[in-house]
C-alpha cells in the first residue's frame, strides 16, 4: 500500500529564503563534496560549520574562504566516535543554538572482493559511512526538534545506494544502500513529529572527489594491495570520477533541490534507466546481470 505523505517535504523550504540567520553543519567539509557544499552555504549568506578528521582539508577550507571568517567555523571530527559526536553537537548549539541544514557528509571506499577484504576494512566503512551518519542523528536530530525553526537533514548516500551490486562494491554499496533505507525511515518518523524538520538523501554519482583514495585517511600499515582485475576497475573508475562534476557545480544542484523541498537529491539523472532496469529486474524476479559493471562514486 502506497502513503501519501503531504508535508513541507513537498513545498519551497522557508527557511531558504532567510538564508542570512540560517546555520549550516557539514562533516566531511575538509574536502570534495563537503567543502563545495560549504562554499555554496557560504555564498548563500549562512553560518557554516564545516567539521572533519582531515586537519589539513579544514585549513584549506578556511584559508580558500577567508573573506567569511565571521561565517565560518572549522572543527576536528571523527564520526565514528559518538562521544566526539555528542560534544560536536552540544559545542554547535551553545555557539549557535539551532541547526537548519545537517548534512552527514562524511564518507569513505573500500573496494575489492567482498570475502578477500579484511573484516577491520569492513567495521571501518560500517564505522564512518553508516554509525557516522548515526551518531549525527543521534546527537543532533532531538536538538532540533526543540530548537523551534525549520530545519533539514541531508545525508549523503550515493547513486549506489540505489543501484544494484556493482562488481568489486559490496563493502562501499552496502553501507549507501543502508544510508538510502535510514533516510527513507527517517523522513517518515520526522513527518510524525511536531515542528519543520525533515530529510533528504543525496545520491551522487560521478563527482571530482579523492573518495577513491580514501586510504590517505587511514595508517599505511592497514593498506590492502588489490588483485590486477580490482586494481585495474579502480584505477578505471577513479579516472572517471577525476574528469566528473566539480563539487562546486554539484553543490549548486544540490541546493537548488532543498530550495524545492526534495526527498530525492540525485543531480545526475544519467544513471535512471540503469535504475529503472533494476527495478524492472526486481519486480520480474530477473537475476542480476554478471556482465553488467557500474560506474560510480559518491
């Protein structure tokens, strides 16, 4: 059975367009999609909170937007901490008092066969792409139903958290197809709830991000050497993602969907029909396609 559900989710967001007194969080802001929402926010004329694990990103962030020193504030943040999340929240709201837009940003790529990666590389992209996104909830969500303005949370997912199993991408597709369901739950638990707040997922898909050399965030003693075929498909599709969107120009569509209150934040609609197969696929009860390898990033 299909639920109409008729709430500001399908209506121009009103906090947009008093963009000025509005605060926006974004983890994973040191770099790629994260720092090109953060100069858009920026531009818009919010407050913007960028947070990340990668010291050296958030400086580049700050010193690239200097000209909004009294609009920009930077912290260390690692996601999978709940306690560091926790502090996070109760520092943004003593300094701000109130969250309109939440982005849980913040991801990682694991790659490669699904039984042949080790388990730590597993926890680690559970870790920050899933309990990352969890924590913000967690610490975040109940502060802004109190805070009595309008308020949205936006989490990153990706075009294969929609997709079917990609070759080489069970660790990666299984934590945004994770992210997509909790969304999904999310944006409906929200409608039950007194106040403005709601959700929306973003779907990426081929974005200029260093995702795929998530590695450099990680001691060298736990990277894993691939096989040549899974060697061959990342080098492939990390070339791919090089010449894709700039964050820039992506955050301008993402921000562009939020004005006109979407669920569904997926810029690039180039991957539809392989959606729309999928679907098919499911409905009709068709096995996967082996021969069939998807092209993809956050």
């Amino acid at each position: 059975m299909r639920v109409n559900h008729s709430n500001s989710l399908q209506q121009k967001d009103k906090f947009m367009t008093a963009s000025t007194k509005r605060v926006c969080v974004i983890t994973g802001a040191g770099s790629g999609i994260g720092a090109g929402l953060a100069r858009y926010a920026l531009q818009y004329g919010m407050q913007v909170i960028g947070a990340d694990i990668d010291a050296d990103g958030l400086e580049k962030l700050a010193a690239g937007n200097s000209g909004h020193r009294d609009r920009l504030s930077t912290r260390m943040l690692d996601i999978t901490d709940t306690d560091a999340v926790a502090d996070f929240a109760e520092w943004v709201y003593a300094e701000h008092g109130k969250v309109n837009l939440l982005f849980n940003n913040a991801g990682v790529l694991v790659d490669g066969k699904s039984w042949e990666r080790p388990l730590r590389d597993w926890r680690w992209i559970i870790d920050v792409n899933l309990m990352g996104v969890v924590h913000g909830l967690h610490h975040f969500v109940p502060r802004m139903l109190q805070q009595g303005e309008p308020g949205r949370i936006i989490n990153t997912a990706s075009i294969g958290g929609l997709l079917g199993g990609g070759t080489f991408m069970s660790p990666y597709q299984a934590t945004k197809h994770a992210v997509t369901v909790l969304t999904e739950s999310l944006y409906k638990e929200l409608a039950q709830e007194p106040g403005e707040i709601t959700a929306s997922v973003l779907c990426p898909a081929e974005v200029a991000t260093g995702i795929w050399h998530s590695d450099r965030l990680r001691p060298a003693d736990q990277h894993v050497k691939l096989g040549a075929a899974e060697q061959a498909f990342h080098d492939v599709v990390a070339n791919n993602v090089a010449a894709g969107t700039t964050p820039d120009e992506f955050a301008a569509q993402v921000f562009k969907g939020i004005e006109a209150g979407q669920f569904w934040l997926i810029p690039d609609t180039g991957f539809m029909p392989m959606l729309e197969e999928r679907t098919a696929d499911i409905a009709q009860q068709r096995n996967p396609d082996v021969n069939t390898r998807v092209d993809f990033d956050r």
